[in-house]
C-alpha cells in the first residue's frame, strides 16, 4: 500500500568558500566531510514523482563551507560542479533544484 503523505528529507547546495537548520548541516557533514554554515532557504520540493520509491519533501538550503568535499555516507565520491559541468544524469528532481539555484544565484529571486 503506497504512502498517503510525504515523507520529509533535506538537501544543501555547498558552496566552498565562506561560513544552520541541524539536519542539513549533519547531511552535509555526512556526505562531504564539509562543516557547512547555510546561508539561506532556496525552497521546498515535494513533487510526488520526484522519488519512485515513496512521496517525500525536500528542503534545500544554500550554505558555504571551507575545504575540499571527501564522499562519505551514501555519497561514495563529492566533487565540485559549476553550471556548465553538472553530471548527467541526476537522480530525482537535482536537475530542476540546480536551475533554480543557479537562478537564484545570478537573480536573487528563489523559486516559486
């Protein structure tokens, strides 16, 4: 029987450089080795196709961190990616956080 609510998770986009909602610093800690400091919300992601295998509710902070990321966790290797370079292809909905990431970073308007 499918779940009838979502289930909540957290996500942080890291940007190495400069300086916390605990969860997303201890995930990010977990997945990088990176002591992050977020610096603000980007959004809440809660599409119900965004994970197959139940409903869940992501929400991804921006933050900054000093160092270089080591995969740890579930992340068996973290690297740094600009726009131009991302992966592909990327799991659940990453895609569509990235974009709005990098919309926010050149315009300062968060998703709606």
């Amino acid at each position: 029987m499918a779940d009838r609510n979502p289930l909540p998770t957290a996500d942080v986009l890291i940007e190495v450089g400069e300086t916390a909602e605990t969860a997303a610093v201890r995930e990010a800690l977990e997945e990088t080795g990176l002591r992050v400091t977020l610096t603000s919300l980007l959004g809440v992601y809660s599409d119900p196709a965004r994970d197959s295998r139940h409903h869940t509710i992501s929400t991804v902070y921006v933050g900054r961190a000093e160092g270089a990321p080591l995969g740890g966790d579930d992340a068996a290797e973290a690297r740094l990616f600009g726009e131009a370079d991302l992966p592909s292809p990327l799991a659940f909905d990453h895609g569509k956080i990235l974009a709005d990431y990098f919309l926010f970073k050149k315009t300062g308007r968060r998703p709606l």
